[in-house]
C-alpha cells in the first residue's frame, strides 16, 4: 500500500491571492488568516475586516464562552480564557503571548471591555483594542478538501482511495 500526502500549497494560494491577508495555520477544520485592519481594534471593527475580506469571524470560545455571541462563528476555539491560545500552540507550541506570529493580532470578543478586541502585543497577551491602531484582525475561512485522487498516479492496477489532503493507492 502506498500513501502519498499532498501539500495544500495550490488550495491555500489561489485562496490566498483571491482574499486578503497572511495565513497563519489551519486548525479544527479552517484555516485562521491574519488580515491588515484599519483604526481601532474594536470587536466590530474586527469583524467589518474579516467579513469585508471574504472571511469569517471566529468566536473566542465554544458557546459556554461568555464572549461567543451571534456576531461570531464558533469554528472549534475552545480556549475562552485565553483567546487564541489553541492557534498558538498549533503555530509556536507556547502560549499566546510567546508566539511572534500572532503579534498585533486581535479577535473578536463579544461583550468584552467596552467593544474592545483582544490582542498579542509583543509579549503582552490580551491588549485592549481600543488603545492600538491599524493592526490585525485574526479571520477565518473554512478549510478546503478537494479530491486527491484526480491527479493521482496510482500503479500496478492499484485503486486510489481519497484522504484529507492525501491519498492512498491501495
């Protein structure tokens, strides 16, 4: 049996080229962009960024999250105590505030000190919005499968079985 994994190159650029900002990870099924914003880092102006660049607005937390509202999309963050600590450990294996990638990155959060959104400011972890400017707004987009087995070179007779992001020619 052979498997081959295919990079998600293809599907990540040309997703990357028709949306704006940087991706930083995939992580329970999407794919977690880190998109320029403009003025304060409030909740709204967070989500005006994600939805204006095409993407989603994830929620800090699953729905026992006190700052998961209806304005969100719960896409599997489950760490409401600490925004984006479950991205942090997928890119940097740390914690929030000890990872550079998400650096003047902000998310939404519902409910939270006068509309403000939370962010990474160098090694400080949860900055109110409010106070920064023109920095990031942490947006998500489903993740894309498509079907592996289009291109598959599967030899010797064998049938080509798809994965995620991989297949197998059995």
């Amino acid at each position: 049996m052979w498997t081959f994994v295919l990079m998600a190159v293809a599907v990540v650029g040309s997703r990357a080229q028709s949306q704006a900002g940087t991706l930083l990870v995939t992580y329970s099924g999407y794919e977690y962009y880190k998109v320029q914003a403009s003025g304060p880092m409030t909740s709204a102006n967070v989500k005006f960024t994600c939805e204006a660049a095409g993407y989603l607005t994830p929620c800090p937390g699953d729905g026992s999250c006190d700052y998961t509202t209806p304005d969100c999309v719960q896409t599997g963050l489950t760490d409401c105590g600490h925004p984006m600590g479950d991205l942090a450990r997928a890119l940097c294996a740390n914690s929030v505030g000890n990872c550079p990638a998400l650096d003047g990155t902000y998310i939404y959060m519902g409910d939270w000190s006068n509309g403000d959104a939370c962010g990474v400011e160098y090694d400080h972890y949860c900055a109110h919005g409010g106070s920064h400017v023109d920095r990031f707004a942490l947006c998500a987009a489903q993740a894309v499968d498509g079907d592996e087995c289009i291109n598959a070179n599967c030899q010797n007779g064998a049938t080509c079985q798809d994965g995620v992001n991989s297949y197998t020619c059995l």
